[in-house]
C-alpha cells in the first residue's frame, strides 16, 4: 500500500493534502482515485485511510485506522565527513536504517569544495531524499538533515549525547560491539571520517570531548560503507 508523509494527525477522522508535489504524485504518477487506500504517517502514528475526493489543489482521505507508532528508546545521530562521490545514497541509506539525525561534516582532509549557495541546494535534496526513504522503508519518522557542519562545530554540540563514538583507523581503540552491546544510552552520536582518516588532531579534539576511539573491524571502509556499517550494526545490536 502507497505510503505518504503528512503534517500532523494525531486527531480527527479526516486528512486534507494540500502539497501539490503529493497531490501531483497521488493522482498523476500513482492514478489513484476516490476509493482507493493509502496509509499516511507523522512523527508519532500512521493512518490508514480511504480517498475521499482529489483534485488538483487537494486530496481529501477518510482514516479507517490509527496505529501509535511511537519513538525509538535510542536516538542515533551519525556525523559523516563529505566523500567524494556524495552524500546522496549515505542518506538514503541512514534514514532506511532508521537514523535520526545526519550531519553532513566537513573534516580537514574531505575534499569537497562546495560555495554556500550549492551547500544549501546539495542539503534541500538531502532532505527531500529522506522522505522518499522513510516511505519506501515504512518508517514513521523523517531524519533531520542539518546543514553541512564543521568538525570542531559537531565537536562542540556534541555534549548532551550520553555517548559519543569516533571509529578511525589508528591508535589504541575499542570494538564497536564491546561499547554497544548492552548499552543503555538514551542518545549516541558517531563520527565518520573522510577518505584518509581523521587527523591525529582531530582525533584528539574528539577525545578530549568524550569521544571514545573505535574499530569497525580490520579491513579500510569507504566513508559510505563505514556510515552504513556502523548504523546497521548499532540499529540491530540495540533493537534486537
């Protein structure tokens, strides 16, 4: 069944759609009609619903059912440093994954050179890709994609996360599974670094924060698949 993001539902039996994009998609691309099912979801519950009349200017839907969807216990946030070949398919893949913050970072050694104008267009399709994903996932919720941050910047919000990871590739370092596994913290945030490696520097700015130095195992990983690896293994170790 369709899935689609909407404002808020938390009450009444009846939702209007007034986004024309949505409204475009629903009665143009999918050529749903009234009578036709779709489920439509918010931040805390989904809905599903039965098509009252559209138009173009408005879809009308009729709730049928209301489930509570609620929040995950642990809220995950990974900071990726820009890779070469770009974000798009990183966040496509951390909101499957049920990631609820990304921030795109930028580390001394990534190097993207991007002007604040194409900085601003690259984190609006950010954006825009994460609701296409969350649909397609059937998750209830939208990641929040910040704007591209600077790494002393994520450094120095960094502290109401109950725990903090920074995965790299030298010096002493724990395994990922030892720090998470069993873990009880409300909020964790990790750090991915660039083609390259973070600095020494950097490491030691991050450690000197409560940062804590971990292993993704021994094999070097593409930024894409170290952001990827270590939000499915903490997503299934925490969720499981």
């Amino acid at each position: 069944m369709h899935r689609f993001r909407t404002g808020d539902i938390s009450g009444g039996d009846i939702i209007s759609i007034s986004d024309i994009s949505q409204i475009h998609h629903l009665k143009d691309v999918l050529r749903l009609a009234a009578g036709d099912e779709i489920i439509v979801f918010d931040d805390t519950c989904e809905c599903r619903c039965t098509i009252d009349h559209l138009n173009k200017q408005e879809v009308v839907l009729r709730i049928n059912s209301r489930k509570d969807t609620g929040q995950p216990e642990m809220k995950l946030t990974i900071a990726c440093a820009l890779p070469k070949k770009g974000m798009d398919e990183i966040i496509d893949k951390l909101t499957q994954l049920g990631v609820d913050t990304i921030i795109p970072m930028r580390t001394e050694r990534v190097v993207v050179k991007l002007n604040e104008e194409r900085d601003r267009e690259r984190v609006g399709r950010w954006r825009r890709l994460t609701q296409s994903a969350a649909e397609q996932s059937q998750r209830s919720s939208i990641p929040e994609v910040k704007g591209i941050t600077e790494f002393s910047e994520v450094i120095a919000g960094s502290a109401d996360y109950d725990l903090k990871l920074i995965p790299n590739l030298e010096g002493e370092r724990k395994r990922l599974g030892e720090v998470i596994t069993g873990s009880q913290s409300g909020s964790v945030i990790v750090l991915i670094g660039p083609e390259g490696d973070f600095t020494p520097e950097e490491v030691k700015k991050a450690v000197n924060a409560g940062f804590i130095p971990v292993s993704l195992g021994s094999l070097v990983l593409r930024v894409d698949t170290a952001a990827v690896a270590a939000a499915a293994f903490i997503r299934m170790t925490t969720i499981l």
